[in-house]
C-alpha cells in the first residue's frame, strides 16, 4: 500500500556531500557534543543544527535534504569512525 504519508527515498550522500557535513559539523562540535541538558545547551543545539541544515542544502541545491536526515548521517558518520 502507498499512502501519501510515505518517505520518499532520498537519494544516497555523495562522498563530497558527507566531507561537507564532517567539516560543518566539526565547526560545531564543542556545541553538538555538549552533555549538557539544559534548556540553553537545546536552544543552542537547535540553532546550530538549522545552521548546518542551511549549508547542506545552500552547497546542494539539486538536493534538499531533511533536518532529521542530516542529523541521522551525522550521528552514523560519527559511529562508522568509532568503528576504526
């Protein structure tokens, strides 16, 4: 069955589009991998995260891609390098 509530497929991260996102996201780090939960260290979080959204997509305008979706490449990225 398709509903019109189904995900669309995205297609795959290029190698480019991830070294992208390892280097925004490493401009935040101090920010994204604060343990700290209060509600200034979200509001922070969030903030930063809008901000790496727009730059993913501003150096990708073929592709649009999802807050949710940067967030879950960056967090697997993250675990494949603790792999090694």
């Amino acid at each position: 069955m398709s509903g019109s509530n189904e995900k669309k497929r995205m297609r795959n991260w290029t190698p480019r589009e991830e070294l992208h996102l390892k280097e925004i996201c490493l401009e935040y780090q101090l920010v994204l991998d604060s343990a700290h939960r209060n509600s200034d260290t979200t509001k922070k979080k969030d903030h930063v995260w809008r901000i790496i959204e727009a730059e993913v997509n501003a150096k990708n305008p073929g592709v649009h891609r999802p807050l949710e979706d940067i967030i879950i490449k960056w967090k697997n990225l993250k675990s494949r390098a603790k792999e090694y």
